[in-house]
C-alpha cells in the first residue's frame, strides 16, 4: 500500500490527534473540576436553601403553638394507653403462649423418640438384607469360580512362596518329589 506523504496529509493527522488530546484534557482539567467544584456546590446549595425555607414556612404561627401542643399531648397520652394496653394483653397472653410452645415441643419431641426404635428396626433389616444380599453373592461367585480362584492362589502364592523361602535359604533345598506330586495332581480344597 503507497501512502501519500504530502502537506495536507500530514496537517490531517496532527489535528485529529491533537483533537483527541485537547478533548482528553478538557474534561479532564475543566469539566470534572468544574463539576466538583462550581455545578456540585451550587445544587448541594439550592436544596438546602430550599428545604431550609420549607423549614421556615413549616413553623406554625405562635397563636396556634398552644392548640399544637395539647393535641400532641394528648396523642402521646392515648400512645402510651394503647401501648401500656398492649402490654397488659401480651402478659396475660405469655403464660398460654409458653404453655401452647411447651406443649408442641414435647409432643413434636416425644414423636421423633418414638420414632427412633422404629427407623433402628428399618435400618437392621435394610443393613441385614443388604448383607445376605453380598453374601449370596459372594457365595454364587465362588461356587462357580472356586476351583479357578484357589488354583490361581495356590500357584500365585503357595508355590512362589515355597520356592523364594528355598531359593533364600529358610526351607531345605531337598524337598519330596512325591508329596509335591501329589499336591500339584490333586489340591486339598479340590471337592470334585
């Protein structure tokens, strides 16, 4: 791509970027100062001049004060009556309250002991079914695989292990042909 370098092109570009700095400034040095300091100010000054005269405007005549004054006494009066009514209902209520309270969390309480040898009883036969259930298992797996199992241990396990303790040294280096003959054509849990 050719870009053209002549006078305008480059007066082009210095003023959009000069634009965008003037602009980055301006709000930056003037308007967020002036905002704060002259607009903010103002406004926060005219309401309170405003609430201040509805303050004033608000205040009654003197004549009218005592007028005011009874009547609020008087409300105060009959707020505390209605208060100390209340009260006296709450009193006398409390005991059957308390009473009513005890009572459902006894009862709701004595439910749930009840209720306990009931969900242990569930719970020992759930557990107990579930054991004869592995049992069962179990017993169906090794009925069918025993022979397979008990070669597989006695190979595995019994032989290896005779043979690493004769190879070490704990067992003699002579052992009976004939006695390990016979253990190897016919293994003792071999029930067929």
């Amino acid at each position: 791509m050719l870009m053209e370098d002549d006078y305008n092109h480059r007066w082009t570009f210095i003023r959009k970027a000069t634009k965008g700095i003037y602009i980055f400034f301006k709000i930056l040095l003037y308007e967020i100062p002036r905002f704060l300091f002259i607009d903010g100010a103002w406004e926060i000054i005219k309401a309170t001049s405003r609430g201040a005269v509805r303050l004033y405007d608000a205040i009654p005549p003197v004549k009218e004060w005592p007028g005011i004054i009874s009547r609020a006494i008087i409300s105060m009066v009959k707020g505390i009556g209605r208060f100390l009514v209340a009260l006296g209902k709450g009193i006398v209520a409390t005991p059957k309250v308390i009473y009513k309270t005890g009572k459902y969390i006894v009862k709701h309480t004595w439910k749930g002991i009840k209720a306990i040898p009931r969900l242990v009883k569930v719970g020992a036969e759930k557990a107990w079914s579930g054991v004869k259930i592995i049992a069962t298992w179990l017993k169906d797996f090794f009925l069918r695989f025993h022979s397979f199992v008990l070669t597989c241990l006695y190979e595995c396990f019994i032989v290896s292990t005779y043979s690493c303790l004769r190879d070490r040294g704990f067992l003699p280096l002579y052992y009976p042909s004939r006695y390990y003959q016979r253990i190897q054509e016919n293994p003792p849990w071999n029930f067929h």
